[in-house]
C-alpha cells in the first residue's frame, strides 16, 4: 500500500478543486491504485462527478444509507459513540471504465447537510467551552487517527475541500502528506494566494509538520495577462520568502475539463471522460504528483 493523502484546497472558488481531485482520483484508480475520495463540500460536486449517470439516486442512496461525510460528522462530534470512517464509505463508486474494468474508486460523499452538520458542530462544541482552535484540534486530532487506518488499505487517498476555510478543512491539511492548491492565473484569483499558502504553512508547523503547498495553474487561457500572472506565479515560487511550490504542468481551460456525466452516458470510458488535451494534461500532473510523493518517500527513508 502507498498510504498516501492528497488534499486540493483553496480559499477561492471555482478554480478547478473538484475537477482536480476527480481526474487525478481517477488517474489513479486508471493505473491500479486502491483509491479513495472524500468529499468536504456540501455542493457534493466531486460526489456527483464520481457517481456519474445516477449521480442523484446514488447520492440520494448514500443519505439514507448513512454512508456520507455529513454522518461522520454528526456520529462522531454530536453523538456519544466513535465511528471510524471506513463506515461511511460507498465502494465501488466510479461508473467510469478503463480497458473494460471499472475503476476500482471509493467514496466518502458529501450532501447538502453537510454545511448544517458542520454549523452544529460548531455551536455544540462551542457550548461546551471549546474554542475554534480545539475544535480544529479535536476534528484535526481524529481525522488523522482514521486516516491514519486509512493508509493501510488505500493506495491513495484524495480529499476535496471546499471554498472557504472550515475546521474540517484545517483538519484534513494537517492528515495530509500533499496539498494542491489549483489557482486560475489572474489578478483575482491569486489575491491573498501567498496568506493562504502562508497560513496553512503556519498551521501545518504549529503540528510539526514541514508540507509545502503545491499551486496548480489551472483553467490558463494564454492571454498576455495570464502568461505574466502565471510568471510571476513561478517567480514567487523561487522566493525563499514565500511559501508555496508550484507544478509544471499548467491545466488550460477547455471544455474537455468540463466533464458533464448525463452527458457521457452509463459507463463511459476514462478517455471518454476527460478527452484530447485533457487526457495528456491529466498524465502530466498525475507523474507529476507521482514524482513528489515518491521523494518524500525516499526523504522519510533517509
Ligand atoms: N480547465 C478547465 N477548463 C474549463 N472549465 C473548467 C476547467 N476546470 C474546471 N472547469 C469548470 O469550471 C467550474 C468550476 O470547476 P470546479 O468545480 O472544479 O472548481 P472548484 O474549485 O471545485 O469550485 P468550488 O469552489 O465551487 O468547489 C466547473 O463548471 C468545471 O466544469
Ligand atoms: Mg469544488
């Protein structure tokens, strides 16, 4: 098992978390990996994205089956007993093949309740005298117990964060061996990047922990504005001052990203599903990921 934990995360919206996530998670799964996502975010959109065709019914299912984030939130945090993760996790979730198989991708989904779960958390554990920082701690302190398990029987596992900062998210960076952080190469988008790379850095060294952000350009249209953003992106990058990483590979926009699963059908292929420039782009970044965590491999070897 390579019991490795990626989180995709950043503050700003629509930058591509979820299409990152899910394609990445799916690269995986692709090359034989025992993957498994899970989904932070009440729009449930990596959920939907996974579950593909029956996306609704399926999501519809995984409420009433108790088998979703929002439960593990509530069994754990607003109930008296301990439910590991693993209880809340759908198998088989993909509908997506590759050489006839389908891949072999897990899912811990999110619903609409989660924003509501995470709200109650919050005014319980807050009644009960705990500040916003042992909330984070105590969430922090058991995401990292399960997934901790977790390691040992997926290969990969993918958590998509939502928009915003949330205690679970904090959570989740400080159970994570790679953070990426998918940023659109704009003057809007990378406003406050350097604060957000900052503060997870500040958070993660706080639990002794050394991970640097990775950024990812994402949804890059190659106008002149963008090529300079994306420049200064990289030199900042360089700067010992601040505190991010960046990736290669550059993810353009296209609408071959835009993958839309009543459209692809029952059971699409992973070609079918992220086409032409998409699939090659997909590639890149999963060696890319590939290659960071086999150096931190070899760093944890040493
Ligand atoms: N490279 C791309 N080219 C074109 N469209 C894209 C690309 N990446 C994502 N999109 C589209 O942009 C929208 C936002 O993408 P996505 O949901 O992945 O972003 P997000 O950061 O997860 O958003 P949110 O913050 O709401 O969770 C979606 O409609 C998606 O299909
Ligand atoms: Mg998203």
């Amino acid at each position: 098992m390579l019991g490795r934990v990626i989180s995709v995360a950043n503050s700003k919206g629509g930058v591509g978390k979820t299409t990152t996530t899910v394609s990445l998670a799916e690269a995986f799964a692709a090359e034989g990996y025992k993957t498994l996502v899970v989904d932070l975010d009440s729009q449930a959109n990596a959920s939907l994205l996974i579950f593909g065709e029956d996306g609704d019914e399926r999501l519809y299912d995984a409420i009433h089956a108790y088998t979703n984030v929002s439960d593990y939130l509530r069994e754990n945090f607003l109930g008296e007993c301990f439910a590991h993760m693993s209880k809340f996790i759908v198998p088989n979730a993909s509908d997506v093949t590759y050489l006839d198989q389908t891949l072999d991708l897990s899912l811990v989904p999110a619903t609409p309740g989660l924003r509501r779960a995470e709200r109650e958390l919050i005014y319980t554990l807050t009644e009960q005298g705990y500040s916003m920082t042992a909330i984070e701690g105590r969430v922090g302190l058991r995401l990292r117990q399960d997934m901790a398990d977790l390691r040992k029987q997926y290969d990969i596992v993918i958590c998509d964060c939502p928009p915003g900062i949330s205690a679970m998210t904090e959570a989740t960076l400080s159970a994570s061996d790679l953070i990426i952080v998918p940023t659109i190469p704009d003057f809007m988008s990378t406003l406050g990047l350097d604060l957000f790379t900052g503060d997870i850095i500040d958070s993660l060294k706080k639990r002794g922990l050394s991970n640097v952000p990775i950024v990812l350009a994402t949804k890059y249209d190659d106008s002149n504005h963008q090529k300079d953003v994306l420049a200064a992106m990289r030199d900042g990058a360089r700067d010992p001052d601040i505190e991010y990483d960046m990736f290669e590979t550059v993810i353009p926009n296209r609408p071959e990203f835009a993958a839309n699963p009543i459209e692809l059908g029952p059971r699409p292929s992973f070609n079918q599903k992220w086409p032409g420039e998409a699939m090659n782009t997909i590639n890149m970044l999963y060696q890319e990921v590939q290659t960071r965590l086999a150096a931190q491999t070899k760093t944890e070897v040493a």
